[in-house]
C-alpha cells in the first residue's frame, strides 16, 4: 500500500519537473553544447604560411577538448580544468598556396559537442633559385663532381638552405649534397660515372617551402669510343692503294670530324677523312705482302677507343674499287647517280665494272673508260625501289679474274617533303597575352631524314628572328622560337624543311600578337586592329575585341573618353589607365585616363555575373541617376568580383551608391579616392545584401547624401549583411543635405548586420553643422543589426562640432551583442563626445581597453536607446 501510496506523489513530482524544465539552469546546462568562437584565423586575411590560430569555446559544464583539423594536420587541445570558458592559441604551418579551411570541433563535458569552420587564404613566399655554373651539358672524362653555384632569393622571409639531387641515366639511385651558402650558394655536386647526370638544385625557405627545381645535364663520360674498319676485312686481299673505310662513334660525347686515325705498316698514324657518316682513307704505293693496317679514334673529351690492328694482302693483280657515293646517302627519284673510281697496278687491267641493286642480278655500269690503271666510273640510271632503302654494290674484275668488291652502300629513295609534327601557332591564329611568344615546331621526315630545319618570324617592327638546326638523317627535330613583339602586331612566320634527298616543306603563318589591347583618344573602333601602333578609339571596343580573343589586359592612354550608354565589363576585363600616348609609360597622375559620362549615363562602368574584372589607374565621373531609381553611379556590380587600385571616382550621383553600389559581390578598392558623389543613401559607398568589401589607403571625402523629406537616416557608408574589411583609409568632410520635420541621424558608416566588420588604422571624421530635423545625430560609425565578427581597432574618431544636438564616437543598437576580436587602441579628438561612458560591452568581445585616456569603451547602451 505504501508503494501505491508513493506513486501520485512521485508522478507529480516527475510531472512538475517537466515542466520546469527549461527553466531549470542546472538541467539546461546538461543540454547546452560548446560554442565556438573564432577570432583567428580570418576570411579577410592572406597568411604567409605560418597561420596563428585563436579559438575561444563556452560550456555551462565545462569544456573538455578541441580538436584543430587542416589538410593532414590534427590538433588536440585538452582543458585539464574543464572550465567552462577555454582559450587556445597555437599555429599551423602550410607549404602550398590555396584557400584552406580549418575545422573546429570543440566538446564538452556533458558529452555533446558542436563543430565550425573558416575558410582562409594562404600565399606562400615560395623562393626561387637560379644556376650561374655549370653550362648546361658539360662533359667531363677525369672527374666524379663538379662545383655548382649560383644565387636563391625569396621575396619574404629568408633562404635557410639549397640542395641538389644528382641522377643518372638508367638508375634508381640519387646522390643528394648540401649546399654552402643560402642567397648565394655553391656545392660539390657527386656525380655517376659514364652517364648522364641530371643535377636538380632546390632552394628551401625558413618555414620549409621548396622552390621550383633547376637542372642541368652534366655528361661523365670516362669510357672508350667505339671505332671498327668497315672495310677492308681482316685476311683480304688488296691493291697496292689500300683504301678503307671507318665507323666510329661515342654513346655518352662526340667524335670530333677530325679525330678518327689510321696507320698501315705501324707508321706515324694519319687522320682519316670524315664522308658522310664514316671516315675513308687511301694510302698507294704498298708492296707486295702482308700490311698490318690499324684504326683509332678519340672523343670529345679525350677518351680514346681501343685500336683494332687487320692483316691485309697486296697483290699486285687485285683491282681497287671504290663507291663515291657515301655509305648511307639519299636521292630524289629513284635513278640516283652511282659512281666511283677503279685503279689496278701497272701490267694489269680492269676488264669489267658491275653494280648489284637489292641483291638483284650483276650489271655492267653504262659509262666507263677502262684505258690506263686508273679511272672514273658511273651509273646514270641505276633502277632502285621509290621511296624504300636500297643497297647498292660495286665490283670490278682483272684481266687476271681477280675480283674485288665495295662495301654495301644503302641509298634511300625519297619523294615524300617533310611534315610538321606539331607547330603551337597555326595560321591566322592570335597570340594572347604576351609579348614574348613562343612558336614551337616539331619536323618529321620517315624516309631518309631531315638535313635542315628553320624556323623565320618577320614583322614590321624587327626585321629577322630565325632558329635554324641542321643534321643528317634524323627524322626528327625539334626547332622553336623565341620572338619580342612589343605592343603586338601582324607577324610572318616562315617555315622551312628540307630532308637528305633534297624534298622541302615550305609554310607561312600570319600570326596576330596581341600582348595587351591598346585603346587611345587618337585610335579608331573601325579600323583600329587593338594592337599599339593600331589602338582602338572606345574603351567599350576594347573590352569586347579582349574577351572575344582572350586577352586579359585592356592599356587605355591618357585623354577623356565620352560615353552615352555605361561600360559593360565582361569575365575577366582588365582595364589599365594612366598610360602616355605611346603606351611606354604608366602614371595616372602624370597622363590621366578619365571615362566621362557627360552627365547622360547612370553608370559608368556595370559589372553583372562577372568572376573577375580589375580597373587600375582609371577616373570615372559625371554619371546621374539621381531621382531615376538608380545605383551605383560610378560602378554598377551584381554577382561579380572586382578590384581598383589608383582610381578616381567622382562626381556621380544615384538613389544609391553615389560612387559605388555592390549586391552580392566582392569589391577590392586599394589607394583610390571617392570624391563630390551624391546619393540618397550612401552617397560613397552602399554594399547590399551578401557583399564582401575590402578597402585599403583609400579616401573618401567631399560626398553629399541628398536626404529626401520623409526620410530620417543619411549614410556615407552603408554596408547590409555584408563582411566589411577596411584598412588605412579616411572618412572626411563628407555632408548632409534635406529637410523636414522627423528627428535625423547622418552616419559616417552604417552597418546593418552582415557577417563581419573589421575597421584598423583608420581616420573617421564629422565636424557637420546639418539642421534638418527637430533633433539631430552624428554618428561615426553605427551598428543597426548584429555585425558578426567586429574588430574596430586603431582608429581615430573626430566628431566635433557643437550642432547637431549629439554627437556620437560609436553608436549600438539597443542591447545588441558585439562578438569578435578587439575594439580597443581607437582614439577620439578632445571635444570628440558629450556621450556618458558605460564599462561594459554586451557579448564576447576579447579586448575592450587602451581607447583613450583611461576610457574603457566608445560602444554604450542606455536603457536600450542610443546612449549619450
């Protein structure tokens, strides 16, 4: 009974627990997983390689861990107190250049657990090394290394070492040295004997990045030619004019033309004639009897072949015959010329002479001379196989039948010219992109091989650039080109072969450079070719032929450039003022670039689904949309991506974005300046919703916001729910106008929400007396809405003059939370506020000290209203 008793009693208090159970802290507690906040590294920022890492996490419980995860790298950061807030700070390095992401996971005790992640850029100062000695393909016979040195930069950081890896042809084995030295290294390169060694030498940066590699080939070469008599052969008999002939060759170096050598009788040794691929030699006047005949040869770098030592036989009744033609050769056609000489001692004669083609039947030769001991011989029409190898034989026979032969001779009957393997250029074909093309040409030729190549470029601006290789049977070369086209423009390039039977290849290619497309006051759109001695006249023209062909740059020349419908950028436009009028020199203030809208256009330039555009050097003015619904008057972007660097925009006016108008889009504006626009709401800047801003050294001043009567709210900045970066840059004499009857506030900077706002090193200034409410605020810079991550750190603030009513530093909406890094080292001028200070920043911002004279902040609420 007393269990039944008990059972109401316990539902009840079970029934009551649950339905305090959200208000209960200590069970909501148990509930509750980590937050995480990171304050390191940011979305805003390029890191080095080394990348500091800063996370904070909160457990009502405690937390237990966080868990680091980057590429391959892991991090476990235990709290061995399982406080509820954790800190950690720690590093990661990176060795390669990309967008990263860290992701977070922090736990806590009560087991559960939340994750986060931030996407980062890294750049990694990689260095760059640079080989002065050796050449390339240096040979050596007496020596296993060899001393290589040369220079290592980096642009960032420093050089802590340079290595090189050695390896051979045909081995899996490499021999690595360090260097002495950093920037400027040497070391004592081991090296494999008889073989081609490939010398890589690597640069290493102090966090570990290796460079590109350089290499050279380095031949050790310490083995013997190779040199064999073709012909006569051992045992033979011979005339009294010995003639042989000799095959040499080097696998690793070269025989020199002149570095083969015969002896007959054991005499002071001779240098053999080079002909075609061999080498001949003729010694008269040897006496009946055996001859010891011996061969050598050299190589390029002194290795000397074994020497091969035959007995021959003098007779004095043997005819001597030799073929002219050289032992490999090639014809056009196939009734090649076949000749020679015969010669027999005195008292005897040659009574016949007969060539054999391919192993066929004996036939006399049809043009000789058989008087006297010594004579020329031909064939005029010897019958070979078109375009097939054939072998060719000659004999001669005594009056005594005595019988002697040459060596098999092979000709090569070829009608076929030779073919372009690959060519990069083809004809009518436009090169983008740079001044410094490179025409690669590989040559083929299957029969009897190419004898010479030549690769010609002619323009109007050089008269001759030309690589030219020559050979002998190698059926395949490879000859490409280097030629300087500065400015672009029409370029002839003229394409030469001919094969070792005398068929030629013949082609020209009219190539059109386009390094940059040039526009100029003084060009024309019609017959204009866009190169820099034919520039276009309108920036539009030149924007459009670039995209069309590819190329990246767009180079405007000083002067105005009238416009009567705004420039469309397209993917990728790069456009580059600030140029004189030859295009030698580039300063925007020495040689202005100015696109004029003439007060006709609503924009200048627009910007809409593009990736990536760049304005360099360029003003934009005299754009209205005022009072048309516009935005944007200077640039117009939506969806798109763009950077300015030494750019002017003013004088513009629109409802929106007087200067600049963003949606959905990155926006980079780097030492620029924001002058005389006007708008109705951010008369300099207004980024809408999903935009990403980067300022850096930029000046905005002198733009009027043109407040309409009914309303309330003025702005020369506006962000809305977009990330704000700006660095360096100043905020000044920027001014109100309107009127009406509501209470108004003219902020300096307006944010309204967005995922981060970071302000550094930067000078915001306000000292307007503006009168067009009952009541009137100035405001420096305004949180509406949560501004995500906020750092606003080494900023001076000026806000002075005595009217409008209140004047306020930095302005928070009722109790909203400031989360993020830092609001702290700001400054403010001594008259700057008539505010009341309050102590305490609602949220979890890490550093709220150092503003100025001992004040704790210059962010206040009162009573959820604007405090003051």
């Amino acid at each position: 009974m007393r269990k039944i008793l008990l059972l109401p009693f316990l539902l009840i208090g079970i029934s009551c627990s649950s339905r305090d159970f959200l208000s209960n802290p200590v069970l909501t507690d148990q509930y509750t997983a980590p937050t995480i906040d990171i304050y390191s590294p940011s979305s805003s920022t390029t890191y080095n390689g080394w990348v500091d890492i800063y996370i904070h996490s909160y457990c009502p419980t405690g937390v237990d861990r966080i868990i680091l995860q980057a590429e391959n790298q892991s991090i476990t950061l235990y709290n061995q107190y399982h406080t509820s807030d954790f800190s950690i700070q720690t590093n990661m390095s990176f060795l390669t250049s990309n967008w990263k992401r860290l992701s977070i996971t922090a736990y806590g005790v009560n087991g559960l657990e939340s994750s986060k992640g931030v996407d980062f850029y890294v750049q990694v100062p990689t260095p760059s090394v640079n080989i002065s000695q050796p050449w390339n393909y240096e040979t050596y016979t007496n020596q296993n290394t060899a001393l290589f040195y040369g220079t290592a930069d980096i642009s960032e950081g420093y050089v802590s070492n340079v290595f090189s890896v050695t390896s051979g042809d045909n081995t899996n084995i490499q021999i690595t040295n360090t260097a002495s030295g950093t920037n400027n290294w040497s070391v004592m390169v081991s090296l494999f004997k008889n073989m081609r060694n490939t010398v890589t030498i690597y640069a290493v940066s102090g966090k570990g990045v290796i460079s590109w590699p350089q290499d050279k080939q380095i031949i050790v070469d310490q083995q013997r030619p190779v040199c064999t008599l073709l012909y006569p052969t051992a045992g033979m008999e011979v005339p009294s004019t010995i003639s042989g002939i000799i095959d040499a060759y080097d696998a690793l170096s070269w025989i020199n033309d002149w570095s083969v050598y015969y002896t007959i009788d054991g005499g002071a040794y001779s240098t053999a004639m080079k002909a075609g691929m061999n080498w001949e030699f003729s010694l008269s006047g040897n006496a009946v009897g055996n001859h010891p005949l011996s061969v050598y040869a050299v190589d390029g770098v002194g290795n000397t072949s074994l020497t091969q030592t035959i007995s021959v036989t003098v007779v004095p009744d043997m005819p001597l015959i030799v073929m002219s033609n050289w032992m490999l050769s090639a014809t056009k056609g196939n009734t090649p010329l076949v000749y020679g000489s015969a010669s027999i001692d005195a008292g005897y004669n040659i009574s016949q002479i007969k060539i054999k083609v391919n192993n066929g039947a004996w036939t006399p030769i049809n043009k000789v001379n058989y008087s006297g001991t010594s004579f020329c011989w031909s064939n005029t029409n010897t019958l070979i196989n078109l375009n097939k190898t054939n072998t060719v034989i000659a004999m001669a026979i005594s009056d005594t039948s005595k019988t002697n032969y040459t060596l098999s001779h092979q000709i090569i009957s070829d009608t076929i010219p030779p073919r372009i393997d690959y060519v990069y250029y083809t004809n009518n074909q436009n090169v983008v992109n740079t001044d410094w093309p490179y025409q690669g040409l590989n040559m083929i030729d299957d029969l009897s091989g190419l004898g010479t190549v030549s690769n010609i470029v002619t323009s109007a601006w050089f008269s001759f650039a030309q690589n030219s290789f020559s050979s002998m049977f190698n059926k395949y070369i490879n000859c490409g080109l280097n030629f300087y086209t500065p400015g672009g423009g029409t370029v002839t390039n003229i394409i030469l072969a001919w094969d070792m039977a005398g068929n030629k290849f013949a082609k020209t290619n009219i190539l059109k450079v386009y390094p940059n497309i040039f526009v100029a006051s003084f060009g024309s759109d019609s017959t204009g070719m866009g190169y820099r001695s034919q520039p276009f006249a309108s920036v539009q023209k030149g924007i459009d032929f670039a995209n069309s062909i590819g190329v990246s740059s767009v180079n405007i020349s000083e002067g105005t450039y009238n416009i009567t419908a705004p420039v469309v950028l397209k993917n990728g436009t790069q456009l580059h003022g600030g140029y004189s009028a030859d295009f030698i020199n580039q300063n925007p203030l020495s040689y202005p670039t100015i696109i004029d809208g003439g007060s006709v256009v609503k924009h200048i330039l627009t910007a809409s689904g593009i990736s990536y555009s760049v304005i360099d050097g360029i003003s934009l003015i005299n754009a209205t949309g005022f009072g048309l619904g516009e935005k944007g008057g200077g640039i117009y972007m939506l969806n798109s991506y763009m950077e300015i660097n030494n750019s002017i925009i003013e004088n513009n006016d629109s409802d929106m974005g007087g200067a600049v108008y963003c949606q959905n889009s990155t926006f980079k504006m780097y030492n620029s300046k924001i002058d005389q626009n006007t708008a109705k709401k951010g008369s300099a800047f207004y980024f809408d919703t999903g935009s990403w801003a980067e300022l850096r050294n930029t000046v905005w001043f002198d733009n009027l916001c043109d407040t309409p009567v009914s309303v309330n709210l003025g702005h020369t900045f506006y962000a809305k729910d977009s990330h704000i970066y700006m660095d360096a840059c100043s905020n000044y004499n920027n001014n109100v106008s309107g009127s009406g009857t509501l209470s108004y506030t003219f902020s300096l900077l307006y944010i309204d929400g967005g995922e981060s706002t970071e302000i550094r090193n930067s000078y915001i200034q306000g000292d307007h007396t503006f009168n067009i409410g009952v009541t009137n605020q100035l405001i420096g810079l305004m949180f509406i809405n949560n501004p995500g991550y906020v750092v606003i750190e080494n900023n001076y603030f000026n806000i002075t003059k005595s009217i409008p009513v209140s004047k306020k530093t930095i302005a928070i909406w009722e109790t909203m939370p400031l989360n993020g890094q830092a609001l702290n080292y700001n400054a403010f001028a001594t008259n700057s506020l008539d505010i009341v200070y309050h102590d305490t920043v609602y949220g979890d911002l890490l550093w709220v000290y150092l503003l100025n004279d001992g004040m704790n902040t210059g962010a206040y609420y009162y009573g959820g209203n604007w405090g003051y």
